[in-house]
C-alpha cells in the first residue's frame, strides 16, 4: 500500500471516530455538571434552589431613583409584597400584594386595582419581574412606566428589615 493511502485511510478512520460537529453529548442521570451544581451548593458558592430566602428588602439604584421590593413570610412559601419601581420623579410602579415561592420561582399577585398576576424568578441575589406583564398591571404605574423587566438585588434579610421598606404612596410596602 502506498504511504500516502495509508495515511489518507488512517486520517479517514480517526475522524470517522470524532463523530460530527452537531452531535450533542447524551444526558444521563448523574451528569457531570449535575455534580458540580450540587458541590457548589454544598459549599456554600450558590444559593439552592430548594431553599431560598425571600424575607427580607431588595433593592436597585440607579440615576432615577432606586427601586424596591420586600416580602414578609405570611405561612411556609406565602408572603406579603410590595415593591416600587421609579422611572423619575413624577412617573413610577408602585403596589403591594401576595406572592407564592416554588424553588427559584415567585407567583406574585397585585391588589386594589386591576387584576395583575406574574412569575418573578429569584435566584437567590436577584429578583426578576418578567419582561411581559397582563394589561392589568398598568394600572399600578403611571403614566410612562411599567413593571416589565424590573429586577430588584436582594440587600437585606428578614422581616424587620421588610416593614422598613418605604414607598412614595405606600407609607410603609410591606407590613
């Protein structure tokens, strides 16, 4: 056989073996990153998902103003919200309700207007209002403001820490 079709049928073989560019890894039970999540949360590097603490004051400053949101426990995954959220001096979001935690995820229901029910997501440093809200929720902003996409840091922990969270209309955003 000649050197170069030997070596043109090894090269052949070689990536015959490498399989192609789109090929996905299978998953399987017990995968690699699975292990590291659960090793990073065993040592303290990420919040679980299981247990996070939303008791406490958000907050997020920024040239317009900051931001707030709190939650006091009301029951084992039920809380009492509120949250403002400033475009400006004269133009803001600003409401208090329920909210209901499953894992990462927080059902958050607005009350005295309109009806405004939506999922936040909350990993544990950073409260995530989604970028979609139902119509309803305009009616909790004035003019020139939403809620969408509104993301609040988490800054204190606790219910003492909650009641003292100060709104503009709401004397006091969580009670």
């Amino acid at each position: 056989m000649k050197p170069a079709v030997s070596i043109a049928l090894l090269l052949a073989t070689l990536l015959a073996g490498c399989g192609s560019r789109d090929a996905k890894p299978k998953p399987d039970g017990d995968s690699a990153g699975a292990a590291l999540d659960q090793l990073a949360i065993d040592k303290g590097l990420i919040p679980d998902p299981e247990s996070l603490a939303v008791e406490g004051r958000f907050e997020t400053r920024s040239e317009l103003g900051t931001d707030k949101f709190c939650a006091v426990a009301d029951g084992e995954s039920q809380y009492r919200v509120g949250f403002l959220s400033v475009y400006g001096p004269d133009s803001k979001c600003e409401a208090q309700g329920s909210a209901e935690q499953d894992g990462d995820s927080l059902k958050i229901t607005l009350t005295g207007k309109e009806s405004c029910s939506f999922t936040a997501s909350y990993d544990g440093t950073v409260l995530r209002f989604p970028g979609t809200v139902p119509d309803g929720c305009a009616s909790y902003c004035s003019r020139n403001a939403s809620l969408s996409g509104t993301r609040y840091y988490f800054v204190d922990p606790g219910a003492e820490a909650a009641k003292r969270t100060l709104g503009r209309d709401i004397d006091r955003l969580c009670r």
